[in-house]
C-alpha cells in the first residue's frame, strides 16, 4: 500500500498473522492521532473453545470502545444430528433455520453451545438472545445467508 499510494499518504497501523489470516491496517498519515491506535489480538482456539476464553476475557470486552472486527474462519457448521434431515432442509433452501437452530458458531457465540443438545433448538435468534446472559459477543450480526454450507461432508464430491 505504501509502496503504490505512498509512504508520505498512509502508515501502518497494525498487522496480525494467525495461521493462514494476515490482517493489515493501513490509515491515512492526515487521521487523528486516535484513528492509528490500532489494537489487535489472536486467539487460536477453534470456534470449539470460544467459551473458555470468553470466560478469561469477559471483563475485556466489556471495557472495548468503538468498532469491534471479528475475522476468522466463520463458516457456519450444522449440528443436525440427523444427516438426512440437515440434506432436506438444504434442499429445500432453508439456510436460515440451519444458521438459526442448528448453527454452532451462533449457539457458541451467543453462549448457548452445549455438550448436551437433548434441550432442543431455539425458536429464533431472538430467543437466544433472550435466553443468553448478555454474552459479549450479543450484539454481533451477521447479514443473512443465501447459501448452503461450504464445508463438504462426503470427500470426492460437492455434498
């Protein structure tokens, strides 16, 4: 970036690698002082261990200002517990009750995600949030979703 736009028009403000994700933070040279303090941190835990850092840094959270940007490998994964009912609802198109009953990364960011799944699925992400105990993370939206998962459960094939 500085090299094409020019060292004299933006700085560095942060850079971050973590695996196969490198974040880099460009600003304007002209930009308040506040707009370079950059912060960034990485966790390498898998979506799988979201709980038990959030309980180490709920207090951290809580104290952040201003914008908030999650990266990651946020595909969304399906616990169905029954692999022909999950094929059904992808063939007929309903993306939104898998993201919103059956999506890991949601339950887990909204701290709902159990071990034990004999409760049965929230109605709507309304309802978990209801439920939750005003988890960190329960402001986080994620636009609607249009498609299947990508992640491919038979090797070989495009299912």
């Amino acid at each position: 970036v500085q090299q094409r736009l020019g060292a004299d028009q933006f700085t560095l403000a942060a850079s971050r690698q973590l695996q196969g994700l490198l974040l880099v933070v460009f600003a304007r040279v002209d930009l308040p002082y506040r707009a370079l303090a950059v912060k960034t941190d990485a966790v390498a835990t898998g979506a799988g261990n979201v709980k038990l850092y959030r309980r180490r840094e709920k207090d951290t959270f809580r104290d952040m200002r201003g914008p908030v940007f999650l990266f990651g490998d946020l595909n969304f994964r399906v616990q169905c517990g029954n692999r022909a009912y999950c094929d059904r609802l992808l063939a007929m198109g309903r993306f939104d009750e898998l993201l919103h009953k059956r999506c890991q990364l949601t339950r887990q960011l909204l701290h709902t995600d159990d071990s034990d799944d004999s409760r049965g699925s929230k109605e709507s992400l309304a309802e978990i949030e209801t439920v939750s105990r005003a988890p960190p993370w329960s402001e986080w939206k994620e636009s609607p979703i249009f498609f299947p998962p990508t992640y491919k459960f038979d090797m070989g094939t495009n299912v």
